[in-house]
C-alpha cells in the first residue's frame, strides 16, 4: 500500500512532460548553441553599429568571447568610454574620459593608415577594430598575438586596457 500511494504521489508531482506526437524539449547542447549565437551577435553588432564619429575597439580576455574589453572612441563628443563588457551579465569597470584636441586629430591621422585585417583570425581570438572612413564603415580585426604596432597608439590614446603581442 505504501509504494502503491508513492507512486501516486510521484505522478502527481512529476507530471509526464512529453506525450506521443510531441517533439521534445531542447536540449542543454542546442541551448548552449543558441547563447553562443546570440553571444557572437551581441559582439558583431557592438562592431556594426558604430556610429560615424566613433571608433570601436573589442576584444576578448584569454579568448573567452563572453568577456568582451570594448573601447569606444567618440570623436564628436571627444571622449572615450572603456568597459569589460560581459555577455548576458554584466558591464564591469566602465570609464568615460574627455579627449584633448590633439588626440581627436590624432585618432583621425591613424584611422586611414591601419593596416588591412589579417586573413583566418577567429573571432574570438581577434582585435577588432570599426571606424569611419570615406563615408563607410570599416572593420579590421588582428590576431592578438600578431598587433600591428600602430594599434598600440591607438590604446594609447584611448586608455583602454590591450593584452596583446605586436608584430615585428
């Protein structure tokens, strides 16, 4: 009698979720799937919606790509905003500087001159960089291992924090 009311109690409490012709839940994989998806969205629009006086700066801490280190340059309010930007949490250790003169036209003179994005970077083992430059958008990306050196002028100017090797 005891186990026959347990198993009464169990029904009750745990309701069967799937029935014949239902499809199942998804799973744990394609869920993983789907947050990777919206994770690497979330970091490409950061990128592609850069507005026109602004120059965007990404990358990601030891190419975990749910911890982002953007830089965001503003040449037309003449400040730079830096922030550890983490995926569906949080947005850690954000800063807003004002900018001099000087760097705003200095940040205009490196913008032309970057060199082109290195071939076969992955994602989340890149340096991105998107500007503004006649009249369309740009984006580079490098690999973090392989900078070239003139992006370190760039984060000099900005202040942002770069983990990077530079090329010879």
């Amino acid at each position: 009698m005891k186990l026959l009311r347990l198993a009464l109690l169990t029904l009750v409490a745990f309701p069967v979720v799937r029935t014949m012709g239902q499809t199942p839940r998804i799973t744990a994989d394609k869920i993983d799937v789907e947050m990777a998806k919206v994770n690497l969205q979330h970091f490409e629009s950061y990128l592609s919606e850069c507005a026109e006086q602004e120059v965007r700066c990404l990358w990601f801490d030891a190419g975990n790509m749910r911890v982002g280190r953007a830089m965001t340059i503003d040449l037309q309010k003449i400040s730079v905003y830096t922030a550890r930007d983490v995926f569906d949490h949080a947005v850690q250790a954000s800063h807003t500087r004002p900018l001099s003169d000087y760097q705003v036209v200095s940040v205009r003179e490196l913008l032309p001159v970057l060199p082109a994005s290195l071939p076969n970077v992955a994602f989340a083992d890149g340096l991105h960089i998107a500007f503004w430059h006649d009249k369309k958008l740009h984006t580079r990306r490098y690999s973090r291992v392989k900078v070239p050196l003139i992006v370190q002028r760039l984060y000099d100017i900005g202040g942002g924090y770069i983990n990077c090797t530079y090329a010879n």
